[in-house]
C-alpha cells in the first residue's frame, strides 16, 4: 500500500508538473504573444451622428412639418483599434480626459475596439498599452502604440480659405496648434500673392511655349517668307542705287 501511495504522488506531481511546464511563459510564449500584439492597428474616421430630438434647436425659417422631420447630425471621430485576441488585452489612455481604460476581447466586436471622441476642438492623443492575458506573462507589456485624431479647423470656413483649400492652414481637420488670428492672415495673404504671381508667371510661359512651337511647326513657310524678303531688299536697294546713280 505504501509502494502504491508512493506512486501516486509521484504522478500527481509528475502531471501537475507538465502543467506548470505548459503555462510557462518562455521565449516560445513570449514571441508568440508579440507577433499577436505586432497584428494590433489603429485608424480612425469622420462619422455624423445623428442627434436626439430635444438636444438640439432647428434653425429658423423651417415650417412646422419640415421641423418634424428635420434631422441634426453631430461630427464626431471614431477610433478603431483592430486585431484583438483573447490572448490580449489593451489599456488606453487618451489626453483629452486623461484617463486610462481596460478593453478585453469580450469588449470587443470580432477583435475590434471602437472608442467614439466628440471633442474635436482639440487634438487628442492615444497611447495604447498591449498586454497577455496569459497570468504567467502577465508583467510583460508586449507593445506600445500612439495615435491621434486631429482637430477641427476654424479658419477654414472663412472667406480667405474657399478658394485656397489646398493650402494647409486651410484644410479642415489640422494635427497642429494653430496660430493666432493675425498670424493666419499674413501668411494666407502671402500665401494668396505667391499664387497669384505663380499663375501669371505659367501664364506668361504658356504663351512663350506656344509662339515656339508656332515657330517650330512653321519653320520651312518662315524661312521661305524670309528669303523672299532678304531678295526682294536686295533688289530694292540695286534699283535704288541704279536710280540714284543715274541721277547723278
């Protein structure tokens, strides 16, 4: 019986081992949980959403029945971060609320996390902390990534923006601090001169370019006319010559 016993607790320990072996976080583990992390992407989109009636005022000039039908939709910016894994789950910190939140899988839709930012007034930035659910490996962060949704562009509804909206203190949605006011109109009206003279000055070459090429497909009719002219000199200054001559 004792022989018996022994054995037992031999195997016990022998399988409760290979577990312990299995749930080791070593280098397979660890390479496999980071090709896994090296898959998480970010992107985000410009989404309108629709408001709910009584948050907001319809603007004047609607009669009744358009007003009841009337719909306002509010911009917002949706972040996306994709490829989540059960093996993973992420810790996101945002500097608009300076707050840090936990994600799972479970809080996911097919591996995808979707976190909705109204406030685009201002630039807001994310840092995404990747880690294992795997309780072994559970200190080791496996990745970081950053990523930001720009902000609104004030100036860009203005006058001096609708038929520049190329340049890039134009564009809607900007990743940078603006600058103040007078700052933006120096540099837009600079910005507006240049153009202007570049315009002309392609203008001015187009017209160039065209009078070549006139003279290049009308070469041979040119050199003809010329010659014609160059005899026709000639014969005007012997005649001219001549006359004067026998005058004298």
């Amino acid at each position: 019986m004792k022989k018996i016993g022994g054995i037992g607790v031999a195997l016990i320990v022998f399988f409760a081992s290979l577990g312990l072996a299995k749930a080791t976080c070593d280098t397979t583990e660890m390479n496999r949980l980071r090709s896994l992390a090296s898959n998480v992407k970010t992107s985000y989109k410009e989404v309108f959403e629709p408001m709910e009636d009584g948050t907001f005022t319809p603007p004047d000039g609607l009669t009744d029945e358009m007003i009841e039908d009337y719909v306002a939709y509010r911009t917002l910016f949706e972040v996306y971060i994709t490829n989540l894994t059960e093996d993973l789950y992420i810790e996101v910190k945002d500097t608009i609320s300076g707050k840090t939140t936990k994600y799972t899988y479970k809080d996911s839709n097919n591996g995808t996390i979707t976190i909705k930012n109204y406030n685009i007034e201002v630039i807001n930035k994310y840092t995404i902390s990747i880690y294992t659910t795997n309780t072994d490996c559970s200190n080791s962060k496996l990745r970081t990534i950053e990523t930001k949704t720009p902000r609104f562009n004030n100036y860009s509804a203005l006058d001096y923006c609708q038929n520049n909206k190329e340049y890039y203190m134009c564009h809607m949605y900007v990743d940078y601090d603006l600058p103040p006011m007078e700052d933006f109109v120096k540099k837009i009206n600079k910005y507006i001169t240049d153009k202007e003279k570049k315009q002309q000055q392609e203008e001015e070459d187009k017209k160039n370019q065209g009078f070549i090429e006139f003279l290049k497909e009308n070469k041979s009719t040119i050199i003809i006319v010329s010659s014609v002219i160059v005899v026709a000199g000639v014969g005007a200054t012997v005649v001219i010559i001549r006359r004067r001559r026998r005058v004298v």
